[in-house]
C-alpha cells in the first residue's frame, strides 16, 4: 500500500491548493466586486468575457487535478484526495463560470449548477470507494501470495 509520509493534514493541502488560489482568482478578476469612489460605485475589475474566465477556470480545474494526483504519487496525501479536491475545484469552477447569470437574473440556474457540481461528490465517493476496494483485493492477493512463497521456502 501507498502509505503517507507527511504528517501534515490533508487539509492544509487542501487549503493551500483548493480555496486560496480559488479565492485570488475570484477576489482579483470578478466583476463583483465593487468599489465606493467619490460617491460613485464602480467594478473595481473591468467586465472580463465569459470565455476569458471559463478559460481561467479550466485551468484551475486542470491545475488542481493534477497537483492533487502528483501530490499522491509523491506520497504527501492520502489516496481519496485527488478525489475530492478536483470535485471541490470543479464547483469553484463553475462559481466562476455562472457569474454572469447573476446579472441577467438567472440566479436560480446558477443555484442549480452549483448543487448540481457539489452532489457531484456522490458518484466520486463510489468511484473511490470502488478503487480503494479493488486496490486492497490486489494488494492481499499479493501478500498471499508473498506467504505462500515464504512457506515453500522455509518447508524445503
């Protein structure tokens, strides 16, 4: 089995990886975000294009799926966390992406595509689930196996 080897939490990686450069991507580009100046209220940040930050987005999801996977293999997490980070970043990306439902008044659509991404954990927790299982099956016949041969060994 792939053990850990760091005793840092897989949460702080999580933090780290996930939510703070999630909410730097939204704090600095979204047009949400507006600014009191002279009795005026402005976008702090221009109007970006939807394809501009579905693009951004994207790049994000990728970004966080595979450092998840590689933090895995360099054994820093657990095995579920590839898992349910990209799921977690798959939602920030499509809070990213509906953003402009918001100002046509489809604040509904976007509330659906958002539980729609989040319930998204459900068929992740059976894939997981599915994975660990067969990983241990292939890990047990090994050792088994491994025995077995020990035994012969040791008998002749």
């Amino acid at each position: 089995m792939n053990k850990k080897i760091t005793k840092i939490p897989d949460g702080i990686f999580s933090f780290l990886l996930v939510i703070i450069p999630f909410l730097l991507i939204f704090l600095l580009l979204s047009p949400e975000i507006h600014v009191k100046y002279d009795n005026v209220t402005k976008e702090l940040v221009p109007s970006i294009s939807f394809g501009v930050f579905f693009s951004i987005g994207f790049v994000y999801w990728l970004a966080i799926t595979l450092l998840s996977v590689l933090f895995y293999y360099l054994r820093m997490t657990k095995f579920s966390f590839p898992f349910y980070n990209s799921v977690l970043a798959l939602s920030f990306w499509m809070i990213m992406c509906t953003y402009p439902l918001t100002n046509q008044g489809y604040t509904w659509l976007r509330v659906l595509i958002i539980i729609i991404s989040i319930l998204l954990i459900i068929p992740t927790l059976i894939l997981y689930k599915y994975l660990s299982e067969k990983r241990n099956n292939k890990f047990s016949k090994k050792m088994n196996n491994h025995k077995k041969n020990y035994k012969r060994k040791t008998k002749s």
